[in-house]
C-alpha cells in the first residue's frame, strides 16, 4: 500500500528537514555522547517496561483496593500479573514497535521513498498481528526479527482504540484520523520513542508523533498528549532538565488548535510540585475525571517525575492511585529514563524484567542506526544482516 500520498504538507517537510538534521548529527557524535545516548535510549524503553509492570498489578483498583490488596504504603515492589512479575503489558509492546519502525523508516531513506508514519504504521500493523496469531510467521521474511520474538504473541490488554485503527491496512492522518472520540492514552505512552530522534527539531518530533498518534486515537488532546510527551522526551535525551523540556512542550502546544486541556494538565502538574509533601491524594487531584484520559494521565506522570526523589519514588508514585497505573507507571518510568539513563533504573526489578534482553538489543540497535546508519546502509555500503533485521519493504 502507498501512503505517502496522504502525507500532509507539514508530514513532507518533517521527513525532508529531519533528513538533513539527522546526516549533520550523525556527522557530530562522539564516542562520549554516542555513550549517553545509547544509557538514554535504553533508560526510556526500560524505564516504561519497568513503570508499566508495576503498574500490572493494580490496574483497575481504586487506591482503597491496592491499600487492602498491599498494604498502607500501596504496591512498593514488582508483583504477580499475566502470571509472574515483571510482566508488561500492550503499552510495552507497542512502544517496542515504535522503535521497530522509527529504525525501518531511516533504512528506507536509501529507497527515496521515505515516510516516517507509513513505516511506523506498518510497524503497528506487526505489533496488531501478534495479538491474533499464536506465535511468528517465519514464512514472512519481511518482518524483521522484532517480529520473531515470541514472548510478544501475549494478550495483554491492548486497548481497544488500538486494535480497532490497526484492524486494517488504512492510515489514519490528521485530516482523517482514526477513532475520532478515542481519548485515553495508549497513543501518548507508545509515543516515547519519537523522543529519541535527538537530529530532529521540537517541532518535527511532536509533528510526528500527532500524526502517528492519530493513527489510532484521533481525539485532539490524545494525540496532543503524545506529541507533548515525546517533545519532553526529546528534551530530555538532549540533556535538558525534565522542567526546561516540559516548558519547550508548553511553548510548542500553544500554536496548535485544541491545544488547552494538554496545556492546562501540563502546567497542574507543574503547580502540584510546590502542593505539599507528595501523596496519593496529590496524584489523584490531577486527574478530575477517572484519570484515564491521556492529558490527566500525561500530568500524573510529569508530576511524579518532577518530584521523583530516585527512580523507585517516582514510579511508587505514579503507580498507586486509582488512575490508570500501568500508562502512568509507563509514562513516568520513560521519562525517568530518558533524564538519568539506564543506570539509575533500580537493578532488582530490572532482573524480574520480561523481554529485558530484547529491550536492550533493540535500544542498542535504534543508538546504532541513529549514530551509525551510513556505515551500515546507503549507496556506496550495505550491511545484509542489518537489512535482513530491518527490511526496507
């Protein structure tokens, strides 16, 4: 299927000027910053499986229900869900596809026939097959080998926006989203990996992530929660602290229409920090409704960031409240990540960890083709166990 005739005007430009953005940053890596990248990239894809399997547990309960079910202190350490600790959830999962094709869509810049939503989409469409089939189709060489893992072929509550905008090969846009009254944040907590594209500008990233956003959740303040969350993302991976990046995301939102409930769950949570010694009942008070719309969801996790004294407070936080705790558990945990790295992720619950080993094959294979990419594929190189990983078709 050929979707790039659906790209939107500002979609071309993005892919043309992150073109140029990303061959000048690969030209400007050195060993050092190729290093932080790399602690950066796997901070934030293990910092959402971690936030999204402590939150596992307690999906669903009121913060009276986990209090009962663990304890006054709430859910303090990985626990049983889906059968064992460390499990992860579809939030993981896509997010992992995420990356799958952010990387194809580089590779495909040899083909000149590159468009970043088209590969993510196809990307999605993998990530959908995994949820009906029972395990891999070798038979399909053009998978790629994320599509081989088989820990993935588990059900683990995706969200039906989700399985219904990737029911078929259409690409949802801005102009015909899919879902259109779809508000809840499964879009915004897959959206993290856009934040890692450090070559291109603030505004590309968050054009990019509303668009792909809008594949399955087309609400506005959906895919603007996502777009916001991957410019914080942004920030951070660049080196900026977590409160500069979510001001850069306030900047940017402002010019976009429908802009106001991100905007204003955004600045709740950079109020609630100055609110008290933190609490359930702080976490609970930036989410009005059920807590499982994306903007309520997107302020929790920045607020828990924000006053975070380590990794493990941050994510305790964010996950014992009557919200929706594997997305805020996920959220929080990326953004954690992306600011301090992987080192700072607490190493016993990263042991219990489901899929660790792929998370870092793939965070280590998306820092090698943002960093590496012409030495691996172009005209004048091919690597075929690259290409054989990431197809270009």
């Amino acid at each position: 299927m050929d979707t790039t005739a659906t790209a939107s005007p500002k979609a071309a430009t993005a892919a043309k000027a992150a073109t140029a953005t990303g061959a000048t940053a690969t030209a400007l890596w050195g060993r050092t910053e190729q290093q932080d990248f790399r602690s950066r990239v796997r901070g934030t894809l293990l910092g959402t499986a971690i936030g999204d399997a402590l939150g596992a547990p307690v999906a669903g309960l009121s913060l009276d229900g986990i209090r009962k079910a663990h304890g006054l202190e709430g859910l303090t350490e990985l626990a049983p869900a889906y059968g064992r600790r460390g499990t992860v959830t579809a939030s993981t999962q896509l997010t992992l596809f995420t990356v799958d094709g952010l990387i194809r869509a580089h590779v495909r810049r040899d083909t000149g026939a590159w468009h970043p939503p088209t590969d993510v989409h196809r990307a999605y469409l993998r990530w959908t097959a995994t949820q009906h089939d029972w395990g891999p189709d070798e038979r399909r060489k053009d998978n790629g080998w994320l599509a081989q893992e088989e820990w993935l072929y588990a059900r683990r509550g995706p969200d039906r926006a989700c399985m219904t905008g990737f029911a078929d090969e259409i690409l949802g846009t801005l102009e015909q989203p899919k879902n259109p009254t779809a508000r809840d944040a499964a879009a915004t907590v897959r959206s993290s990996p856009f934040g890692l594209l450090v070559g291109w500008q603030p505004a590309l990233v968050l054009q990019l992530a509303v668009e792909c956003a809008a594949q399955s959740h087309g609400h506005p303040t959906a895919y603007l929660s996502a777009g916001a969350f991957a410019v914080i993302v942004h920030g951070l991976t660049r080196g900026d602290s977590l409160d500069s990046a979510v001001q850069r995301a306030l900047g940017l939102l402002g010019s976009r229409p429908a802009h106001q409930p991100v905007t204003d769950a955004l600045q709740r949570a950079v109020s609630a920090v100055t609110a008290g010694t933190p609490s359930p009942r702080i976490v609970e008070s930036l989410s009005p409704g059920d807590g499982r719309d994306a903007e309520d969801a997107l302020a929790v996790a920045v607020y828990c960031a924000l006053i975070a004294e380590d990794v493990p407070h941050g994510l305790r936080l964010a996950v014992n409240h009557g919200g929706d705790s594997t997305v805020t558990g996920a959220l929080c945990g990326a953004l954690l990540g992306a600011l301090h790295g992987e080192t700072a992720l607490p190493p016993a619950w990263l042991t219990d960890l489901e899929g660790r080993a792929t998370m870092l094959e793939l965070a280590d294979d998306f820092a090698l083709e943002m960093t590496q990419g012409p030495a691996l594929h172009g005209p004048a190189v091919s690597a075929p166990g690259w290409l054989a990983r990431y197809p270009r078709g």
